[in-house]
C-alpha cells in the first residue's frame, strides 16, 4: 500500500468514526438548540443591517441638508423683516 492510499484509508476511517461518535450527535443536537434559540430572537441578517445603514446614511444627509436649507431661509426671513 502506498502513502497516498494509506493516507486516504485512514481519513476515509476517521472521517467514519466521527459520523458515528456521540459527538457527532452532540454537535448536531446543539445547532438545532442554537438555530432554534436565534429564530426566537429579533435579529437580521448581516445584508439586511448592511441595507437599513446605507438608508439611514442617506435619510441622515437628506435630513442634514433640509436643516442648512431651514437655516438659510430662516435668515433670509430675518434680513426682510
């Protein structure tokens, strides 16, 4: 038997022991507790967060740029008075 072959065997062998350990059904059992916990919290994927920032870039200049606006034509009403 060659190294190559010998090599593979013994991935194949251990990669066999793990699917049938007990911690291969612990791993298993705690992800379905960890996907089952997020599902009950409000939480967003990380494309979602991405989005709602980029919005919120976009309503806060919008928003910065209305407030200079205002002051601009609050002290065009005070030079008319």
């Amino acid at each position: 038997m060659d190294r190559t072959n010998f090599f593979d065997d013994l991935q194949s062998k251990i990669n066999q022991a793990l699917e049938n350990s007990p911690a291969k059904d612990i791993e298993k059992n705690v992800k379905a507790m960890l996907t089952q916990g997020f599902s009950k919290l409000d939480l967003v994927t990380r494309e979602e967060f991405d989005i709602q920032t980029q919005v919120l870039a976009k309503t806060r200049a919008k928003l910065d740029a209305l407030e200079a606006r205002l002051t601009e034509l609050e002290a065009q009403l005070k030079k008319a008075q």
